[in-house]
C-alpha cells in the first residue's frame, strides 16, 4: 500500500499558490485560479514537500493522512 495520502478541500482554496512554491513537484495551479495535486498517494520521499505545501496553505485546504495508521498529519 501506499503509504501517505492528499485529502484536499478544494473549494476552501483561494489561489493563494503557497503550496506549489513549496513543492512544485506534486502541486500546480489551474486555469480555474486554484490548485490541485498532480498525485494523490505517496511515499516517505514525497512526505516533506507535500508537508511543507500543507503548512504553507494559508486557508488549511490540504491534509496528508498517513494510511497505515489513519493518522491525520496535518
Ligand atoms: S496554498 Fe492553499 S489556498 Fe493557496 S493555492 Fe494552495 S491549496 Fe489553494
């Protein structure tokens, strides 16, 4: 299984493009003005930059839920 999952509410996202200069990588911005993941289910070596999008996301659109253990990180 994979192990780390995106939950994003995207209709709390105001464009604001904090999480595709944290991690441009796994983050990029719509014609419609907000943002969306380009993959929805990774591993340890994605965790930090999908974490540093969320912690970065000024309306707190983007949860990272660990699947193994159902843990919330952020
Ligand atoms: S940081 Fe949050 S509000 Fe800004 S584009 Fe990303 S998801 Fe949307």
């Amino acid at each position: 299984m994979v192990k780390y999952k995106i939950e994003f509410e995207k209709d709390k996202c105001i464009g604001a493009r904090s999480c595709n200069d944290k991690c441009s990588s796994n983050w990029e911005m719509k014609e419609d003005g907000k943002s969306e993941y380009k993959i929805e289910e990774f591993d340890d070596d994605q965790l930090e930059c999908n974490m540093n999008a969320a912690k970065a996301c000024p309306v707190k659109a983007i949860h990272i839920i660990n699947q193994e253990n159902k843990e919330k990180l952020i």
